[in-house]
C-alpha cells in the first residue's frame, strides 16, 4: 500500500489491512472506505482529509495521528486508542465509537451527529463547536473536556461524567437538562 501511494494511488477503497503497521505513514487524501485496517498500528500517522466511511477500524493504535478534515461516518471505532489524535472537522457521524479513547485530542468542529460514544473516555478533549447533536455518551467520561460552543442537543448523557468540563453561552444541551448538577463549569466569554 505504502508503495502504490508513493506512485500516487490514492484510491485503496475496501483494502484488507488488518494489524498492519503503519505508524507514522503518510496517506493523506486516500479513499479508505469500507478499508478493514482493525487492530492496525497508526501511531503518528498522517491521514489528514481521508475517506475512510464505513471502514473497520477496531481497536487501532491512533494515538496522536492527525485525521483533521477526515471522513468517519459510519466507521467502526470500537476501543479504538485514539488519545491525542488530531481530529479537527472531523466527520463521524453515526460512527460506532463505543470504549474508544479520545483524551486530550483535538475534535474543534468535528461533527459526532448520533454517534455511539458509549463508554468512550474524551478526558480533556478539545470539542469546541462540534456537532454532538444525538450522540450517545452513557457512561462516557468527558471530565475536562472543553465544550463551549458544542451542540449536544438530542445527546445522551446518562451516566457520563462531566466534572469540570467546560461550557458557555453557546452550548446547547438537551432540552431540560441542567449542566450544574452534572459538575460542568461555565467559561463566560469564550468561543
């Protein structure tokens, strides 16, 4: 794959990859979708502007891979590490995301529109403006995270934690849900 790339291939849609080792690699702009890359090695990988809808990504090694401006939808992220990844405007919606880690990654903008995020741990992970709108976080730990700006209308939120996250003005929750008892902190003046 890494060869066809580097001769400019950009379309492996529905590639088999599974546990392959591609830490570091660049393959920004490749069409991945419905790519089977589970359990694959994508440590510090540059996937920026991929399309990987559809693919199965379970249990990836992400960890501060840059997917900025990425296709997501539909994909299988189930326990993907995924900590620190750079995931701005990214797009996953409907995206299977349960048990999946996000700590400290960089979601400003992403949009999550009725993704699974069950279980899923997003402990300070930058979600200004992104779309949450639907998605589901029961169980989720979202301690830290930043907020302000996100809409999470029609989101739910049962038995996530939100300690010390963070919203403001801008934020929409769910109709008649109370971000107080929750533990989150007003931020005035941001986004």
């Amino acid at each position: 794959m890494l060869s066809a790339y580097s001769q400019g291939q950009r379309d492996f849609q529905g590639l088999q990859l599974p546990g392959a080792r591609l830490g570091g690699a660049i393959l920004s702009r490749t069409n991945l979708s419905r790519a089977d890359l589970a359990h694959a090695n994508l440590h510090r990988a540059n996937l920026m502007g991929c399309n990987l809808t559809a693919a199965n990504l379970i249990q990836i090694q992400g960890m501060e891979a840059n997917l900025c401006g990425a296709q997501l939808s539909e994909a299988r992220l189930i326990e993907a590490c995924l900590d620190g990844v750079y995931l701005r405007d990214g797009r996953l919606m409907r995206a299977d995301c349960r048990v999946a880690h996000f700590a400290q990654a960089n979601l400003i903008g992403a949009n999550f529109h009725r993704a699974q995020l069950t279980g899923a741990v997003l402990t300070h992970a930058r979600l200004r403006a992104a779309q949450l709108t639907g998605a589901n976080f029961v169980g989720a730990d979202l301690r830290g995270a930043d907020l302000t700006g996100a809409n999470l209308e029609e989101a739910k939120l049962e038995a996530a934690n939100l300690m010390g996250a963070l919203y403001d003005a801008q934020t929409c929750f769910p109709q008649g849900w109370d971000p107080r008892p929750a533990g989150l902190l007003y931020r005035k003046g941001s986004v």
